[in-house]
C-alpha cells in the first residue's frame, strides 16, 4: 500500500511546476494567436488587394469605348453644351483632373445595327433635304471626374431642337432631377485618376498636361490616351491599395 500511495502522490504537477509552466504555456497561446492574427489579418489584405484589382480594371474597361470612339478629346465641355453643376469657373481637363471627351451623336448606343447619325439642322441642308449627310453633326461631351472619393461620368448635351433626329443619350448631374439622369458611378475608393496623353506618328509623342494647360487647341491633336486607376480601402486601419492601367488609341 505504501508503494501505491507513493506513486499516486508522484502524479500530477507540483505547485512549483505548475507556477513554471503556466506562463510559459500562455506565452504559447499568445503568440500563437498572434500569428494566427497575422496570417488572417495578409490574407484579408490580400483578398481586398485583388478585389480593388478587379474593379479598378473593369472601371477602365467600362471607359474603353468612350476613348475608342472619341471625336476627340478636348480641355473642357463644348460651347453648345451647358453644366450648371460645374465646378467654379467651368470645366478644365487640366486643372481638374478630368478626361473630357467629344463623341458624335447617335440615335441609339454602339450596339444597335440600324442607328442613324444626328445632324445639325440647316448647317446648311434641311432635314429633309438629300443631302442632309453634308451637314455638320451633332457631338456630345463626356467627363470622367473624381469627387468625394469616386470616379463620375457626366453627360452633357446639346440643345435638341437644334438637331434633325435627337441623340439616345440623356443629360446626367449629381443627383437625378428635372431633364437629366444621375451622374454614372464608374468607381468608388479613388486614390489616384491619371492620364497621359500622345500624338504623333505611331502614338508615341506625349503631349504633357504643362503643354496641354499653356495651349488647349494640342487636345485636338491627341490620338492615344494611357489611363491610370488607384482604388484604395482601409483594412485593419492599415491601407490596401490595387492600381490599374489601360492604353486607348482612338479610332481615326
């Protein structure tokens, strides 16, 4: 019996034991949970770096034929267009970090076969006239611009009673209202919305936005667009970030 009382007071940890081991064990604890919040905390990180990747691309991709399309690009909206919601002192491509396009006036988007050219009225054919392919066109203004933290389209277009058809599109401002639609949301959580813009024989002459402010009449020239998009969240009060990039050449 004695051997066996021995034995059962050898089982187990002494006092002295366990006042050693406990911290060691919730040292382990501790840092383990810490790596665990650390590896959770990268692969949140990593899930939202790829997702701001995504949409950063697509908001690109959403503004290709825009650029496809264009007119041509221009310094601000065009004279036959009104913004009573621009910013003081009116639009500035430059100044205001904002791409500014012209595009010709359709009856109906891209996609539909059978859509027909709007022309101007009386410049110098009638409506009616065989010749109405001689007059001058009607064009529209897009502007890509950044307010509080999203990327915006706006649409501006021209007095319709002035045109032999009328264009498809409708004019856009911040908030729907009487006569326009709202302002298309291209992206949220902008950081950066850049561009660079070339002419030239094979694209590859930039104008710079120095040139560009100085003299306005170079946008006419320009025929390549390189456009960049920084879209930026908060996780774990640390900051992610994804950037995309697109190059447009527009169709002579």
């Amino acid at each position: 019996m004695t051997a066996v009382n021995d034995r059962n007071r050898q089982a187990g940890f002494t006092l002295l034991e366990v006042v050693v081991i406990m911290p060691i064990m919730i040292l382990t604890v501790a840092v383990l949970v810490a790596f665990l919040i650390t590896v959770y905390g990268n692969l949140l990180s990593k899930n939202v770096s790829l997702q701001l990747a995504a949409e950063a691309q697509s908001a690109l991709f959403s503004m290709r034929d825009d650029m496809f399309y264009a007119v041509r690009f221009a310094s601000t909206n065009q004279s036959d267009t009104t913004d009573a919601n621009a910013p003081s002192g009116g639009w500035n491509a430059v100044t205001q970090n904002a791409l500014i396009v012209y595009e010709a006036a359709y009856t109906a988007p891209r996609e539909i076969v059978n859509r027909q050219l709007v022309y101007k009225k009386d410049t110098p054919n009638p409506c009616n006239g065989t010749e109405i392919g001689q007059n001058q066109y009607s064009t529209n203004t897009l502007i890509y611009f950044v307010s509080g933290g999203a990327l915006y389209r706006r649409v501006l277009v021209p007095d319709q009673t002035r045109n032999c058809l009328s264009t498809y599109r409708l004019q856009t401002c911040p908030s729907a209202g009487s006569g326009c639609s709202q302002d298309v949301a291209v992206a949220n959580d902008v950081k950066q919305f850049s561009q660079r813009f070339y002419s030239g024989y094979g694209n590859n002459a930039e104008i710079t936005l120095a040139q560009l402010q100085t003299d306005p009449k170079q946008f006419i020239q320009v025929s390549r667009v390189d456009i960049t998009l920084t879209l930026e969240k908060k996780v774990n009060a640390e900051p992610v970030d994804a950037t995309a990039s697109i190059s447009i050449k527009k169709i002579e």
